[in-house]
C-alpha cells in the first residue's frame, strides 16, 4: 500500500460521514414534527373515544318504566362530566363518591384549550362545568377542544368537535 491510497480512503470516509450526517440533521428536523403530529392524533383520538363512552354510559343510565319509552327513569342519579386542565382531562361522576374519578394525563408537551361556540358568559358551557351530555346524548353545550402538541420546534393542532346534536368528532382544520 502507498500513501496516495490511504489519503483517498480517509477522503471517501469523511465524504461517506458528511452524508450520514446530513442525512441525520434531515430525519431529526423532519421527525419533531412527525412526533408532534402523532402525539397530537393520538390525544384527539383518545379523547374523541373518551367523549363517545361517557355519552353512551350517560345514555344507558336511564331505562324505560313500565315498557313506555315516554316515562323515563334513571337507574341512578349520576351522569359523568369530563372536566379539561392543561394537559390532563378528567371523567368524573357528577354525584359525588358514586364512581371512581378517571384522570387522563396527556404528554407533558400536548395541552388542551377548550373553545365555545357561544359567549364565556353562558353559565352552561361545557368550560365551566365540563362536558355533559345528556341523557338524549345530546351535549349541553357545544362546542370544541383544540389540542396542540410540540416537539422541537414542531407544532401540531388536532381539534375535537362536539356538534349541537351530540356528534363527537375529531378534524385537523377548525370549525
């Protein structure tokens, strides 16, 4: 071996590292957003199924007296609101000590900003008193929850709508 061939090798080896490196940098920039998108589908998902079970658990919580659907009674007096923070909901009965409180804790870089379709001044929005639904599975009041990840320097923002007829749904674009 002479010396001109090892310099060309050591030249190749750095060309071949300068590229993994910058290939590196690419995946790196491009993967914050990708975790921040993921992170913020998987919450919206989530509460989307959470929102979905607490209407159908209050729905079932009456049943019909007598075989007559008109004269409804409930099984218990207890529906179950979700209540909104930063970066957790919680499912938690209304009647107190009847049902165990569930608390979801979302990553510590996903927040939840609930938003009403009418003004903050209604005493029934659902971000005063958390989501109700009622026992028709209509909600009380409407709206939505903006839940916004971030991960270096990425943002993502997933929306979950609730509609005046009680569809619960998720979007990437606002209503």
């Amino acid at each position: 071996m002479n010396g001109k061939s090892n310099g060309f090798m050591y030249v190749e080896a750095l060309f071949a590292c300068g590229i993994i490196l910058v290939l590196f940098v690419a995946t790196a920039l491009l993967g914050g957003k990708i975790f921040a998108n993921v992170a913020a589908e998987y919450e919206a998902v989530k509460l989307v199924s959470d929102l979905r079970y607490v209407q159908e658990i209050n729905r079932n919580s009456y049943f019909p007296r007598d075989g007559v659907f008109d004269s409804i009674k409930p099984k218990n007096n207890t529906y179950f609101a979700v209540k909104f923070y930063r970066n957790r909901y919680e499912i938690e009965p209304t009647a107190p000590g009847t049902h165990k409180t569930i608390i979801h804790r979302a990553m510590s870089n996903v927040a939840y900003t609930p938003k009403s379709n009418v003004s903050e001044n209604v005493s029934t929005s659902i971000f005063k008193s958390g989501v109700l639904f009622l026992r028709s599975g209509d909600v009380r009041q409407v709206g939505h929850i903006l839940i916004e990840s971030s991960f270096a320097g990425a943002k993502a923002k997933r929306y979950v709508i609730i509609d005046k007829s009680g569809r619960v749904r998720m979007d990437r674009n606002p209503p």
